[in-house]
C-alpha cells in the first residue's frame, strides 16, 4: 500500500468502491439528507442501502458474511460518504468500527458465530458503550459495574454519547464495566460484556437533542440489574479497556477518513458555488480572495488525506501506527472545521441555510474534533510517542 501513497494510483478494486460509493452518495443519500437532518430521523432506507452493498461488511472476512475487504477500504466508503452526509458516515463507521470489529477481535467462535453475520450484513447494528457522566476519557472514572453471580453477569451503571444504541435494528451493545480489583496494583479490572438490548432492565434512554448529526442516532444508556450469561464476557476479563484503546486506535484513522471526505466537500461545493455566483460583474472565484481560500482548502483535504493514508498502511502492514493514527485523526477533523468555516463563509447567506450541505457540515463538523478521543488526547498521545 505504500506504493499507492507514492504514486496515487489505487488499484482498480478501490477505484471501483470508490466510485460506486460516490454514486451511491450522490444519488441516495444526498437527496434526503436535508430532510431527515430537519426532522432528527434516523436514515433506515440509507443504511438499507449500504447494507445491500455490502459496505457493513467491508473489512470481515466472508465466512461471517463480510467482503474479504479490509479496513482501507471501509475508510475510501467514508470518505465518500462524508461529503455530502456526515451522519450516515457515522453510522456506517460506528456500525463497523465501534459494533462489529470488537467481536471480530476479541470473541470466542461461538460470539462471532452468534454476531457477526447479522452485523457484517447490515440487517442488525451494535454499538460500544464505554463513556460515561463524569468520567469522559478518563477509564479510571468507569462507575459501571458487572459482578458474577451464579454464572451471570449482572449489570448496572449508565453511559452517555452512544452511536447507535437506540434503533429499531440495534440488537447488542457491548458494555465495558468493572468486575473488579487488579490484586497487583489495585486499579479498577475493567471487562467487556456483550448485552443484548432485549435484556431486561437496559433501556436507550431519549435520544440527545444535537447541534449536529441530526440524523445519526445516540442516546444515553442505563442498566439496571441486566443479567447475561458469563459467556457474554468479550475478551478476557480484566482486558476490556485495553482492548478497546486498540479499537479506537483504528477508529481514529477511520473518523480522520471521515472528516477528509467533509473537508473536501467542502472545497467540492465551494468550487461550484464559486463559479456559478456572480458579483460585481463576474462570479467570485475570480476574486482572489476567494480563490485563495480555496486553494488552502484543497491544501488541508490533501494533507489530511496523506495523513489517513499513511496510518492506514502502517497498520495493514502489521507495523505500529498509534502515533500515525492520532496525527491523521488530528490532522483531518481540523481541516474539516477550518473547511466548514470558510465553504460557509464563501456561501454567505446561503451557507447559513440548512438545506444546504456547507451549512449542515458547518453545525456536524465539531464534534469531529471530540468524538473518539478529543484534540488534546490526540495531542497527549502523539506526545507519548514521541517519548515524552
């Protein structure tokens, strides 16, 4: 895959994605992406759509119904995706980044047998719970608890901001929770455990009233006394925290591939727009002004794109890329503030009207900056592994 970074070539089977999931955005989602950001409605005959396509299996391989992909490719779909809607992208990364790939990593035969056809077919979702009121970042803070009794796990606790916990389609949701006290160094032993949400005692709580992302799903959960068996456990126990930070790991270079395709959205759309407005005698992209900003906006696309690039194959290539997916998640969700920013000052007054697609990035863009690990914890870890 370096060779595709030198030389910009992808071979023709990511072309292909590429251009079947651009079509796909054009077509499909964009026409209905105002409508339901108006009316907060989750997007079901979209990620039908994605479904039917294949793109929840992506990076599976096809014994449990996935597409032999890999995890570049799920990134090249979000990419796309995120030009034209940010919620449906979150859906689809979160659906496979935060749902599905713990199972894959971390489940016995019996747990990916049970899970994973039905996720990597996109006729069910899943989603990770793992924050929580008070505690954010912080895994110290994880107040939820899961004590063994009787060969069940019984869990209670709350977790807060999570992506697709509440749909019609939404059967599991995997919990991280103390079970707990490490006998060395006497830390919380935080464990994972899958939860169906026909359990009794789980409850989605109201979705969340967002400035952005209207049409993705996230509510805030609780769990009180929610049995499961003790085979629920995913991983090993004590390990679930840890084996989630390497699942966020290559969800940040999947959110940076997000946030690449809004920031050249942006640029797309203010490409148009600068051509077909016209003041004081011809259209604006004959300004300079205007003409610069753009350029600088390309500028950002491109090397957020390079960034993404390169964490991708570092971490296809079974080398380190901690550091590398930090930078480009970084890298890639401040372009696309900075490209919301200006795209919506290029529009003017139109990009201040929902209906248009500059406007709703300019309201979903920030949380890019957030969700899955905050600028500064980005910051925090790049600064590790420079060994400071």
């Amino acid at each position: 895959m370096t060779d595709y970074l030198a030389t910009g070539n992808l071979p023709d089977e990511y072309q292909q994605l590429i251009a079947s999931v651009a079509d796909f955005a054009t077509s499909v989602v964009a026409p209905v992406s105002a409508k339901h950001d108006a009316e907060h409605s989750f997007p079901y005959e979209v990620v039908a759509g994605m479904a039917e396509m294949g793109l929840f299996g992506l990076p599976f391989p096809e014994e449990y119904g996935g597409m032999g992909g890999d995890y570049f490719a799920l990134c090249l779909a979000l990419e796309e995706l995120g030009k034209v809607d940010q919620s449906v992208a979150i859906t689809l990364e979160a659906g496979v980044s935060l749902g599905a790939m713990p199972v894959y990593r971390f489940g016995n035969d019996e747990q990916k047998q049970e899970w994973l056809p039905k996720l990597t077919s996109g006729s069910s979702l899943a989603a990770f719970g793992l924050t929580e009121p008070g505690a954010g970042s912080d895994a110290g803070g994880t107040r939820t608890t899961a004590k063994l009794v009787g060969g069940e796990w019984i869990v209670n606790g709350n977790k807060q901001f999570i992506t697709n916990s509440g749909t019609d389609i939404t059967e599991l949701v995997t919990v991280t929770a103390v079970t707990g006290v490490d006998e060395v160094t006497g830390r919380k032993q935080i464990s994972s455990i899958l939860v169906p949400t026909s359990t009794p005692g789980f409850v989605a709580e109201k979705a969340y009233d967002k400035v952005g992302w209207n049409a993705s799903d996230t509510h805030p959960l609780s769990f009180t006394d929610v049995r499961v068996p003790y085979e629920n456990l995913l991983g090993q126990q004590g390990r679930g925290y840890a084996n989630f930070l390497h699942i966020l790991d290559e969800g940040r270079i999947a959110i940076a591939a997000l946030s690449v395709g809004v920031a050249q959205g942006c640029v797309d759309e203010s490409v148009k727009y600068s051509k077909e407005r016209e003041a004081f005698g011809g259209p604006i992209g004959r300004n300079q002004a205007i003409a610069f900003k753009i350029a600088r906006m390309e500028v950002r696309a491109h090397t957020a794109r390079t960034a993404y690039y390169d964490a991708a194959a570092l971490m296809l290539s079974g080398k380190p890329f901690k550091k590398q997916a930090s930078i480009a998640k970084l890298v890639a969700s401040e372009a696309a503030m900075d490209n919301a920013r200006d795209a919506t000052q290029i529009h003017g007054g139109y990009g201040f009207m929902n209906e248009y697609t500059v406007a709703r990035h300019y309201r979903d863009s920030k949380i890019l900056e957030i969700g899955e690990g905050t600028t500064e914890v980005q910051l925090m870890l790049i600064a590790r592994g420079l060994g400071l």
